[in-house]
C-alpha cells in the first residue's frame, strides 16, 4: 500500500506535448494550460518532458509485480497447509463444486492455486516492461506497443489474483485444532534454535550450535526422536532441568509473542491507512 502510494504521483502525471516534447502549438502560456489539463484530470504535473523516459510505467509496473510475488507467496504457503497431510488450511468449496476428477475425496484448492500461477504469468511479463525503457528516438512505437500489451494485462492479472485471496481468506478457515495436532508431531526439531539460545548463555552459542548438530546426527543414526536425547545429554542437564526443555519446547511459550508481532502489523496498518476493515480477531 504504502509503495503504491509513493509511486502514484510520480506514475500518473499528464503532459502535453508533441513528440519532441515541446509544447509551442499551446501558446505562451503552454505551463498554465498544462497545469489546468491535469489539474482537471487528477494527474500530477510533471516535472520535465517523459515522453522517451518510459520508467513511470516500468516503477508502476514492478510494484503490482512484488505485489503479485506477496500474494504468490500466500498462496504458496495456503497450498501446503491445504495438503491432506497437513490439513490446516481448507479453502471452502461451494454447493456443487466439484473436487479431485481422480481421487473423488479430495477437495483440491482451485483457488490457491491460480493465487501462485498468476505469480508466475505477472513475474514473466516484467521483462518486457524493462525492455520498454529502451527507446530509440523520440517515436518510437515499438515499445509503446509492448506497453499497450503488458501494462493491462498486469493489471487485469493482479485484480483476479486479488480476488481469489481475498475470497480464499474470507470464504476458507483455519484447522486450530490440526496446528496443535502438528505441532505434536514434531521430534523436538523446531526447538533447536530456542534451545541453542538458551543454553547459549552457559557454554557461548557456537557450543551450543555445535552440540545440538550432533544429537541431531545421533537421533538420525539411531532412529529416536530428538527430544528424547535432549532429556539425556548429560552436557544440557548441567544447565537445562527438564521442566526447563518442557518450557522451551511448548508452543505456548512463544504464541504470545506471535499474538503481539501481528497484533503490531495490524495497528500500523490502520494507522496508516485510516481503515477499520482489517481485524486481529
């Protein structure tokens, strides 16, 4: 939001002149008739001639682009947790709407899906718009048609991209309960990095690190879970009790920061943008 903003006056600004950007067939007072031009239509006056300097269309261009790789990696992300072995993401299916033509169980998420392939078709089209910079003399329609191509098609691309997240995350809904069940199912692995700081603090971090690359080494060599030999390493014993690892290794030891980080976006994101239609519950 905060890029769009930033770009839009630099991007949308009129001009009125010829192509070798003079503006003699206007008069003597060729600015003042500018100005009134786009005064009229909510355009920016610009600062000096563009019309051989395509980079406004280029800039604007490669913000709706990282828009669309943001949007991408949504997807992305709603596409994993949407596997059945995941399962903790659903995309809502309407009445009537077919799932899987193969495997009839399953609900494939349609909508995910096209979030990550219009990633792709938008990010495949940038390279032209770059190209479009390249313009040789003070006519030349070559590049002006490439933009005629590239510049709706973006857009058009985005708007639908947008869409499908907008109805995905209003429409679909988190499995809580499948999380927790996940987390469960986790050998102590994803607690390496508290545990590493934590003990960081006794024997220096590159210890710790270096500790915890070789009980890692030995739960695979072993085929045991890793948490069973943080509870037996007689090394994090000297600094770790076990209610320590307990607290360390519980989701709930670092939700509340989690709530905190995001309840954080969520405020600066009304703050700047004066809206009340995003909420946190």
């Amino acid at each position: 939001m905060r890029r769009l903003k930033a770009v839009g006056k630099f991007t949308f600004a009129g001009s009125l002149a010829g192509v070798e950007g003079l503006s003699t067939m206007l008069g003597d007072h060729y600015e003042q008739v500018e100005a009134d031009f786009c005064n009229h239509l909510n355009l920016a006056v610009p600062e000096m001639y563009w019309h051989t300097q395509r980079e406004r269309f280029t800039e604007y261009c490669n913000v709706l682009t990282m828009t669309a790789q943001l949007l991408g990696k949504l997807g992305r992300n709603l596409l994993v947790m949407n596997q059945t072995q995941v399962g903790e993401f659903h995309e809502t299916y309407a009445k009537g709407r077919q799932g899987s033509t193969v495997i009839p169980t399953v609900e494939e998420p349609y909508m995910c899906e096209a979030i990550v392939n219009l990633a792709t078709v938008i990010r495949n089209e940038m390279p032209l718009m770059y190209d479009t910079m390249q313009v040789t003399g003070e006519k030349d329609t070559t590049v002006w048609r490439d933009i005629y191509v590239v510049l709706p098609e973006i857009t058009m691309y985005l708007s639908g991209q947008l869409n499908y997240a907008v109805t995905v995350l209003s429409k679909g809904y988190f499995d809580t309960q499948r999380m927790a069940k996940n987390f469960d199912l986790d050998d102590g692995t994803m607690y390496s990095g508290a545990i590493m700081m934590a003990l960081g603090k006794y024997i220096g971090r590159q210890n710790a690190h270096e500790l915890l690359v070789r009980l890692r080494v030995e739960a695979d060599d072993q085929d045991v879970l890793l948490w069973d030999l943080y509870y037996s390493d007689k090394e994090i014993a000297k600094y770790l009790s076990r209610d320590d690892l307990n607290r360390i290794m519980s989701p709930e030891n670092v939700l509340p920061h989690a709530v905190e980080k995001t309840e954080k976006i969520l405020r600066l994101y009304r703050q700047r943008n004066g809206s009340d239609m995003v909420s946190s519950h």
